[in-house]
C-alpha cells in the first residue's frame, strides 16, 4: 500500500460494537477506509496484515486496555497515528497517552465533527513527518554520493601528480600502474570484494606518492645505498600515507603505510607483523617488488620476470606472505612467465 492510500486508513478499536459503528459510519462518509477491532487480538492481526494510517484506541477495554496497547502498536507501526478514545473522567490518563506517542485523544461521548477534525489533523500531521523523513533521507543520499564524487576527484588529482612524478624519471616512469595491474589481478585472484578490489585499486596507484618527499639524488644513486639513505628514501611511505589521508579511507591510508612491511617483522622500523599488517598492503608489497625487480634500476639492470618470480618465491615466509605469493603465481601475469620459462 502506498504512502497515500494509507493515509486514509483508519483502525477503529474499541470493544463497544455501537461505538465502533457510530464511529466507522461518520469517517466513512467522509471518505476514509474504516476497519474495526474488538480486541488486542484482533489489533495485532489487523496491523500485521496491512499496516493503517491511523488507529483509534478505546483507552478502557476488557482484557488488554488501549494504555497498554499504545507503546506495542507505537513501537511496532511507528508510522502509524493514534488518537485515544477516553471517557471526560480519564483526562489525566489520555494526557499520559499523549506523552507515551498519542498524538490527540477524544472524549466520550463524541462530538463527531471534533473526532473527525482530530483524525483529519492527526493524519497530516503523519504525513508532514514522512514527507520530512523522506526528505532527510534523500538529502543524506545526495551529500554521501557528492561525498564520493569530491573524494573521487582529490584522489584523480594525487594519481595526476604520481604519474607526473614518476614521468620525469626513467626508471619509474609507469611503476604504479604496472603495480595496480598485478595487485589488481592477485585482488582478483584472492576473490576480494568490490569495495576492497576499489581501495587496492587507489592504494597501488597512490603508493609512491611519498617520493614527493624523497631526494632524487639519493633515489638514482647509482651505487649501493648507505644506511642513513636507505632510511631516508623510506620514509615515502610515511609521508604517503599523510598525503592521501584527508581525502582516502583508512584501508587505502594504512596499504601506503604498510606497503614495505615484511611479513616476518624484518622491514625497517616496523611495528606489526604477520597477518596484523593489512591485506592490501601485503598484496601491494608483493606486486610492488614484481615490479621494481623487473624494472631497470640506476644501480643494476632489470631481472627477467623467470628471476623475479624466483626471488619472490625465495622470499615467501620471510618478506612476503605465503597467501599472497601462492595467489600471484595463480594469476594470468604469473602463469605466462611460468610457462614461457
Ligand atoms: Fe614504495
């Protein structure tokens, strides 16, 4: 039943048969939809078949009175109206109603044309209050999507500066594409849900974001890296991890974060280890290494995707996370090599 046909629906319920008849017999002829009910049986019965836009509940009634009915129907049909019925001696009782969610009450004996103005104005009142639920609802939908959108773009304007970054430089130029494209097909692999699929799709992307912060003397130092460069280059991570925090959820935050983390606890000032690190960032360590191995360095030449593929082999249970490795060497890209070699 629709919002409108239910706005006309009224559930008389009173044990008085007269009553009930007096009352069904005047919103009747002023066009509502009257049904009637004896007893808090028939109440429930009634609702659950078809919920009604308002009721109106006898307060004295033998068996289970309307005082006690009120919170049951007002907790179960909220949406619903009520307007209690009550003899001029129970005023103070239909007042408490009020306060426990009535929304009027009507003494008996009645004035028809008042019961049938508190009807008329409990019913818009309840529509009042659904058409600004509704609206509420629809404004909360419209800010979580523009929410997306805004969110969406500052993220598309970091990947612009990665790319640009990563441009000027010969040995990184594509990297995190490169990288998206493995942790995306181990994502897969992994049967990792869609949101999850978006956040490793965002967090391999973003990763190096960092590099912004790092040297890039010391990132194409031909040679070896002493400690204190070492250490210098990585804090990209870090400072990764802090670009993209205002704008990125949390998952996509700690993968940056965590993305040099060893499995085993070894990496360069860790603080967790093993499964505590995230699962994106575990996926992106290992299809970031991938890449980096198969890349050519200002330090060494590229290794062939056979010896990359070994070395991470070598280094499952160590550095990388068996579950990861096993479901790398699963993929499409993986398999090619394999079977080439
Ligand atoms: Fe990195």
């Amino acid at each position: 039943m629709d919002m409108q046909n239910q706005e006309q629906t009224v559930l008389v319920i009173d044990d008085e048969a007269v009553i009930r008849r007096l009352l069904c017999q005047k919103l009747s002829s002023e066009g509502y939809s009257v049904k009637e009910a004896a007893t808090a049986e028939e109440v429930s019965n009634k609702l659950r078949n078809s919920p009604f836009g308002l009721v109106i509940l006898d307060i004295k009634m033998p068996g289970k009175s309307g005082i006690e009915l009120l919170p049951e129907i007002k907790a179960a049909y909220p949406d619903t109206a009520v307007i209690m019925a009550t003899a001029v001696t129970e005023l103070s009782v239909a007042i408490q109603c009020i306060k426990q969610g009535a929304d009027d009450y009507i003494c008996k004996p009645f004035n028809l044309d008042e019961v049938s103005l508190s009807v008329k104005g409990a019913l818009e009142k309840r529509q009042l209050q659904l058409k600004i639920r509704e609206y509420q609802h629809h404004l909360e939908e419209k800010i979580e999507e523009q929410t997306r959108e805004i969110r969406k773009i500052f993220l598309g304007a970091i990947e612009a500066l990665v790319f640009a970054l990563e441009a000027k430089d010969r040995y990184t130029a594509g990297h995190s594409r490169r990288v998206t494209e493995v942790a995306l097909a181990i994502g897969n692999e992994l049967s990792l849900s869609e949101n999850d699929m978006e956040d490793l799709r965002w967090g391999s992307l973003l990763h190096d974001v960092g590099k912004i912060a790092v040297d890039q003397l010391i990132q194409n130092k031909p040679g070896k890296l002493t400690r204190e460069e070492y250490e210098h280059i990585m804090i990209h991570a870090q400072v990764g991890a802090g670009i993209v925090k205002p704008v990125a959820n949390v998952k996509v935050v700690e993968m940056i974060e965590h993305h040099h983390d060893h499995y085993d606890g070894t990496g360069l000032h860790q603080v967790i280890k093993g499964n505590d690190i995230p699962l994106a960032a575990r996926i992106l360590a290992v299809a970031d290494a991938y890449d980096a191995m198969t890349s050519e360095r200002p330090y060494r030449s590229a290794m062939s995707r056979k010896e990359a593929l070994d070395e991470i082999k070598r280094c499952t249970g160590t550095q990388f996370d068996s579950t990861i490795t096993t479901a790398f060497f699963k993929t499409p890209i993986a398999e090619t090599v394999l079977t080439e070699a």
